[in-house]
C-alpha cells in the first residue's frame, strides 16, 4: 500500500528495524511514536530533523523535555508537532488531492450509528489509511 502511493522505498518494520540498519537520515516523520527519542536521535544524519506526530503519553513527556536539550546541545532537532487545521491549509490540501499529488487510502466506511465499531477497529492499530464515518443527509 505505501509503495502504491508513491514511496520509493519501504521498510516493513516487522522485518527490520530501521534505527538499527545502519543507514541514517536526513528527516523523520515518525506517525507511530513507538520508539524512543534516542533511537530517533541515533537514525539521523548530522543536521537531521526528527518530527513526531503519532504519540503516546510517555514519548510525548520524554520529546517535551529531552527533546529541546537535544535540540540545543548538538547538530540533531527532534520534537513533537501536533496538526492545527485550517481553512486555507484545507484548501490547500484538497488542491494537492485534484492534482494527483497525494493519493487517499481509505480502509473502511461506517455510518454515524456505528461510529463506536469504527473507533474499535482504529484502536486495533493496523488501519490502512483513513476510516471514514458518513453522515446522512
Ligand atoms: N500530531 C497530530 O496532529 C496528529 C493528528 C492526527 C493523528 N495523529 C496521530 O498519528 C498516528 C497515526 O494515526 P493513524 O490514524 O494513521 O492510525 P494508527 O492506528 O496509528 O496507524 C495504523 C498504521 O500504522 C502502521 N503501524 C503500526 N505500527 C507500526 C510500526 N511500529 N511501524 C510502522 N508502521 C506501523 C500500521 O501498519 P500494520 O497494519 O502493517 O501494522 C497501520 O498501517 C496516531 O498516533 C495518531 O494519534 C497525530
């Protein structure tokens, strides 16, 4: 699935860990936030730059407060970034989504009354993409 959505290279984590494969890296997106800011720290490259946007509570309190420290005593920056949505940024994505720029993945469909199944099946952890609940009109 990530492959089709245009990723040039994919690691399947079940197989190898990719803070441990020797190859570092110029930018981390991390949007599953299971491992710790030390790992993180050892995969980048000189310069690189680690954003963590999927959380736990204990990762987010250790990049709350090692993470500035990392951040200011060498060439490395990692820390947390939480989406604050916007109109224009909206718009703007719904632009790339028309161009063929990014592609959506959606897994599954819920009606509103079944909006409880649907959290059950997100709190499973292996959603493809995006779960969507339809409102009727
Ligand atoms: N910072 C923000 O503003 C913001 C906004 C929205 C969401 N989030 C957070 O972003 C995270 C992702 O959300 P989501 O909706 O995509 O749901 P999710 O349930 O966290 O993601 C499921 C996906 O993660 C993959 N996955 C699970 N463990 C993995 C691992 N160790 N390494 C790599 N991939 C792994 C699963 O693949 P397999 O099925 O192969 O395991 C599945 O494709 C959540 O933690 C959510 O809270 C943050």
């Amino acid at each position: 699935m990530v492959g089709s959505i245009g990723a040039d290279h994919v690691i399947d984590y079940t197989q190898e860990d990719f803070t441990q494969n020797g190859q570092r890296y110029d930018l981390i997106i991390d949007a599953v936030g299971n491992r710790s800011i030390f790992d993180l720290k050892r995969a980048l490259n000189r310069n690189g730059i680690c954003v963590i946007i999927g959380f736990s509570p204990a990762i987010m309190f250790q990049t709350l407060f090692l993470g500035p420290l990392i951040s200011m005593t060498g060439s490395k920056k990692i820390g947390l970034m939480s989406a604050k949505i916007t109109d224009k940024d909206l718009v703007f994505l719904k632009e790339l989504f028309e161009a063929g720029k990014v592609k959506s993945v959606i897994d599954r469909h819920y009606p509103l009354s079944e909006v409880a199944e649907a959290i059950r099946y997100l709190e499973e952890g292996h959603v493809q993409g995006k779960v969507v609940i339809t409102v009727a009109k």
